[in-house]
C-alpha cells in the first residue's frame, strides 16, 4: 500500500511539476509576443513619423519655390510645373499623415500633425515676402516641434 501511496505521490509530483512548467513557459511566450508587437509597433510609428516630417518638408520647399515663381523674379521653371509637383506633394503628405493618425493614440499628435499640414498649405497664398519669411519660420518650428512630440511617442 506505501507503495501505491508513494507512486501516486510521484505522479501528482510529476503532474504538478508540468503544469508549473507550463505555466512559465506560457508567460513567457506571451511576453516575448508583447515584446515583440511593442518593438514592431514602435519601428512603424517611427518609420510614419519620419515619412510625414519628410513629406512635409518636401511639399514646404515646394510651396515656397511656388511663391517665388509667382511674386518674385521668376526662376527658370514654369509655375504650373510647380503646382503640379506640389499638389503630388500635398498627396504625399496627406498620405503620410493618414499613417500617422492610424498609428498613434494620442489624439493631440494627430491633431497637431494635421494642423502643421494646415499652415504649410498655407504657404503660397501670402501676399508679402515679410509674411512668406515668418510663415517660413513657423512652419519650420512647427515641423521641429512635431518631430519632438513624436519621438515621445515611439
């Protein structure tokens, strides 16, 4: 009978044993998930927060080589040309800020993101070179300033 009793003991032991083992190795699997969606999720966040401050630059060189086009003396490109190439921009830009309202779950990043989109659109339709010079430094600002409130994001 002790022998029985003993070897239902090293079974319940063993059984114990597996379960606890189990355990930790579950644990430990879903951490390394979380890990990895975290790691994941922070290099797509960086990679949109990148996209959108380039697009954004880009589309500002742009409007301003548009500006000049259209109040200044002329560079050798026709302004139509330039339009274009900054509605593609504008797209460019739009696009990039679509991924990072859809990768960020701070609505005062999104809306802060957008609203640099906003005041860079406004670029061309100054009327002076005095409102063109402080345009272009706030929008250069807003830019550097977004880039800071991202990278507390990532």
């Amino acid at each position: 009978m002790e022998s029985i009793i003993a070897s239902a003991i090293a079974v319940l032991g063993t059984l114990l044993g597996a379960g606890i083992t189990l355990a930790f190795q579950q644990r430990t699997v879903d951490r390394s998930h979380q890990l990895t969606r975290r790691e994941k999720l922070r290099q797509e966040r960086l990679d949109a927060y990148s996209s959108y401050a380039g697009a954004l630059i880009n589309y500002r060189r742009c409007l301003v080589h548009l500006w000049f086009c259209e109040h200044e003396q002329s560079p050798p490109e026709d302004p139509d040309a330039v339009r274009i190439r900054a509605y593609d921009l504008r797209s460019s830009a739009q696009e990039a800020l679509f991924r990072v309202q859809m990768l960020t779950d701070d609505g005062g990043l999104s809306q802060t993101a957008e609203d640099v989109l906003t005041a860079v659109t406004a670029l061309p339709k100054v009327d002076s070179r005095a409102e063109l010079d402080e345009l272009r430094a706030r929008t250069r600002d807003d830019i550097s300033r977004l880039v800071g409130s991202a990278k507390q994001h990532l």
